[in-house]
C-alpha cells in the first residue's frame, strides 16, 4: 500500500513539473510571435488558437478521405441523402418530393381533410381541372398507399375544405387506377336550373333503368329491376308520385314486355299507365292491397312450382315475363286498426308483404312501395329490410332518413344526408344502389309524351294478340263504338250469343272470353275495355 501512494505522488510531480515546462514554451513561441508581429497579447493568443484549430480540422479531413478511399464506404452526404428521401414522401415516384410541385389546393385540402398523410403531396404534374357544363372537375392521383376511396368516405371534410356543401361534390372512380380520383365541384347548389326531360333515344340508349339526372344532367338510375325492388319515402309535395311516373314511363320505353300491377292510393296519381296495367286498383283499402298481394304471391308459387318440375326433369327453367308492383303510398295499408282482428289482419299483410318482396324475386316479381310517412312504424321493418334499391327524397331529420336508406346507412361509403336536399326542389332523391349513394332528380314529363308511351306500348300488345278470338273481337267492338264500358246484352250478340236467359247468357259470355273479370255500374253488369284489355295481355 505504501509503495502505491508513493508511485501515485511521484506521478504528480511528475506531471506538475511536465506541465509548467509545456506552459514556459507555449508562453515563449507567443512571446516570440509577439515580438515578431508586433500584436497584443489577446490578438496574439487567438491568432493561434485558430491557426491550431484549422490544422487540426485539415489533419481530420485528410484522415477520414483516405479510410472511405481504402474501404468504399459512402460520402456522408450522400447517405443523409439516401435517408432524407423516403420522409420526402411516401410515393416511390415522388422521391425527392420536395423538388416537385405540388399542387397547392388539392394538396392542402387533402392533408388537412385527412385524406392523404401530412408527409404526401399531390403532384401538380398529376392534377388536370378542366371545367364542365355545372362545375369544375378534378382529375388527379393520390399518393401511393392511398386509393379513391380514402377521398369518397371523407368526402364532405373535403367539401368543407373547398368551402361548400356535400350536395356540392360528386366522386366518380377510375376503372384502370385506383389511385385516380375524378372530383366534381359544383358551382351552384345541384339542380339550381331544371335538366330537360330525356328523349326516348336517351331512354333506350341508357344501361339500365334511369330513374332521373345526376347533378351533372347525366341520365341515372339502376341496372335492372331483374331480382331487386324499390323503397320510395320522402315527405308529402316532395314529388314522389311524379318521379315514379318517370320511372314507369322509362320501363315502358326501354324495358321490353312486362307487366304491370298497380295500387293507386291517391286515387289518381297512377291513372296515367291503367290502359297498360295487368290490375289496376285506385283504393285506399288495405283489403285491396291485401288481395293484390296475395293474388301475386300465387303467381310467384305456381312459378317456383314450374321451376322445380323442369330442374326435377333435368331442363331448363322456364323463363316468366316480368312483373312490376307499384304501390302510392303504401304505408296506409299497414295501418292496424283497435280491434284484435284489425290487429290480426295487420300482422297478416305485413307477413304476406315481407314474402311477396323477398321471396318472388327469382320468379321475376318486383315491388315498388311508396311512402310519404317514413317514419318507424310506417311500414314494418321485415318489411323494409328486403328492399335492395333505397330512394328517399327531401325528410325533416336524419333519423327519418335511416327509415328509408337503412338504420346503417350513415355507415356506408359516401353518404348523402336527405335532410340536407333543398325543399323547393321538388323531385330531388338519394338514390342507394348497390352500396352507392347518387344524388338525382326525377323527370317531369309531360302529360302527352306519358300517353304517347303508354298508346304505343298498348298498341304493340294488341298486335301480339291472336286475330281471331273472342277476346280481341270484343276489345275491337268497343274500341270501335268508342266506348270504356259494355253491358253483357249488348256484347253477347255480337259475339254470337243469342241465349234469352240472363244469367246463362252472361255465363257463355264470360267462358267464350276466357274468364275475364266483370263490372257492374248503373247501366248493368258487363266488361271494362281496360279489364279486357289487361286480361287479354296478361300471362303467367
């Protein structure tokens, strides 16, 4: 222990005394330079100081360039380099983003909307505005890792950020990227000015059936009513009865032969389309609707039974003309009374109901209800649930909105809020099809273009018929005599039926036309030429 401490503060000393000798040299070259530039002590002191340091640094220099010689390791800024670009941006082609320009709005509005990361940009090289007949449209890609649709489900934070509403903006996605994005910013809110109504080659030439006018005045609707019904709410005077009166117009232009059911609850909003109509009731009676309902639910049995035999016997089913239900306003007849037995038959319509929409599809059946009271218990949830095409038009609250669109519609891509649609606009819907949200505005057509369609389509049909039965003789009698209505004693002579005897005369009437249904007004119990000729059309 004692030689340690010995050694110990013999090294001091050691060190001390090395120390004062370094001192006493440093202090003579200062003195030295001093002397020889004729400086200060401080200015004398820092000149070499810094002489020192900028030897030391060139060494350091030197050192380094010679190991990454020997060794190929990388300039050092060049790897900052390497580092730096991938924070640049996230888009492999937009390495070195900072470089590129980026387009300024779209760029901020999409950062700041979430869209696209607070690191991404989009480039302005990437970004085409070109304007349109109702706003500008914006034709750009988002950054890699992003896709169309992480703009359509925040589209109305972008809306916002381009300072207007939902209604205002409309996305379409690109079928060859999907990182390519179309964005229509409107001018005006949508449907400020009326589109004219389309033509029928318009009609024709459309993929499907359109339905009204997306807010850029293109024709829109749904693919096909093959397999799929309808549910129309909106509140009273927003123009559901003229939108569906398009919708059955364009079916009658476009949609080849079917036949067409209908249950007038306003007594005259679907008089229009009764010479073309299979049925056609005008009531507010849910007897009425209630037999409507089940005379189709027998149909769709007796065709479910015809395409189990032809599987059964290893052919091909059948294939069945169409069928179009359409019903104005429909929730009346859900309506329960106070007594259990109005309470029963209730449960017992909405039962048969929630089959007829469910269950007839594949035998080519399709129901369109209309509603201007979408609230819960309007029509019953079963139901509404088997819809698969949404319309609602102009509503007071968002809840009401959920009644027609679906309880989790607001969930969906993109949706379009009905409580937002202008009031005074009358015609305007959100359309869901297919899990898209499209705002439209029905057609308005006028009267005589709708019975133009409706003379032609029956004309057509007449000319379908055999020439020869009695059935068509006594539909071209009374169209002849110019008449709507014909009492038994008068058709049954001129159908060769000379029976004196009242009531077997009206029975060889009945079973040499085929079975249609009878009428009885004030001038006795005879045919209607509608009930005639929607007999004589129809067909299992």
């Amino acid at each position: 222990m004692g030689k340690k401490k010995q050694q110990v503060s013999d090294d001091l000393w050691g060190q001390g005394a090395g120390a004062i000798g370094g001192l006493a040299v440093v202090f003579g070259i200062l003195a030295a330079i001093k002397d020889k530039l004729g400086l200060s002590w401080p200015a004398t002191v820092l000149l070499t100081a810094g002489v020192l340091v900028g030897l030391g640094y060139a060494a350091w220099r030197l050192r380094s360039s010679l190991v990454r010689l020997l060794h190929g390791t990388p300039q050092p800024a060049a790897a900052a380099v390497q580092k730096e670009a991938p924070a640049a941006s996230l888009d492999g082609e937009q390495a070195g983003a900072e470089l590129l320009p980026a387009h300024p709005e779209l760029t901020a509005a999409l950062r700041t909307a979430g869209v696209i990361g607070s690191e991404q940009v989009i480039r302005a090289d990437q970004v085409t505005i070109a304007p349109v007949q109702t706003g500008d449209l914006y034709d750009f890609l988002v950054p890699k890792g992003r896709t169309y649709e992480d703009v359509e489900k925040r589209l109305g934070a972008v809306a916002g950020m381009f300072g207007v509403t939902r209604l205002h903006m409309t996305l379409e996605r690109s079928r060859d990227n999907e990182r390519r994005v179309k964005l229509l910013k409107l001018h005006e809110p949508p449907f400020t000015r009326p589109f004219p109504a389309p033509t029928r080659q318009e009609i024709e030439a459309f993929a499907g059936v359109p339905l009204g006018h997306d807010v850029t005045g293109q024709l829109a609707g749904v693919p096909t009513f093959d397999k799929a019904s309808l549910l129309v709410a909106g509140m009273t005077q927003m123009g559901k009865t003229t939108l569906v009166n398009g919708l059955i117009t364009c079916l009658l232009i476009a949609y080849g032969e079917f036949e067409l059911y209908l249950l007038d609850g306003k007594f005259c909003g679907l008089t229009r389309f009764e010479p073309y109509a299979t049925r056609y009731e005008s009531s507010d009676d849910p007897a009425v609707f209630w037999d409507m309902v089940q005379e189709l639910n027998q149909r769709s049995d007796e065709r479910y039974a015809q395409i189990t035999e032809a599987i059964r016997n290893r052919q091909t089913p059948p294939k069945f003309k169409p069928v179009i239900f359409i019903v104005d306003e429909a929730a009346d007849f859900f309506a329960s009374g106070a007594t259990n037995e109005e309470k029963d038959q209730a449960k017992q319509i909405a039962e048969d109901t929630r089959s007829l929409v469910a269950k007839s599809l594949e035998s080519g059946i399709s129901t369109v209800l209309m509603t201007q009271r979408p609230s819960t218990n309007a029509i019953p949830v079963m139901v509404r649930d088997q819809f698969l095409y949404r319309m609602c038009l102009y509503v007071a609250s968002a809840g009401t909105a959920k009644v027609a669109l679906g309880d989790t519609y607001f969930e969906t891509v993109a949706p379009i809020n009905p409580v937002l649609l202008d009031p005074d606009i009358k015609g305007q819907a959100v359309l869901f099809a297919k899990g898209r949200s499209t705002l439209i505005r029905g057609f308005n057509f006028e009267d005589k273009f709708i019975w133009d369609v409706v003379d032609e389509r029956v004309a057509k049909r007449m000319e379908s018929l055999p020439e020869e039965t009695p059935l068509r003789q006594a539909i071209e009698l009374m169209r002849a005599k110019g008449v709507e209505f014909m009492t038994t004693p008068d058709m049954a002579p001129a159908l060769g039926i000379l029976e004196d005897d009242p009531v077997k005369r009206g029975k060889k009437l009945n079973e040499l036309l085929g079975g249609p249904p009878t009428y009885k007004n004030s001038q006795g119990r005879g045919y209607r030429l509608a009930d005639l000729t929607a007999f004589a059309m129809s067909g299992s």
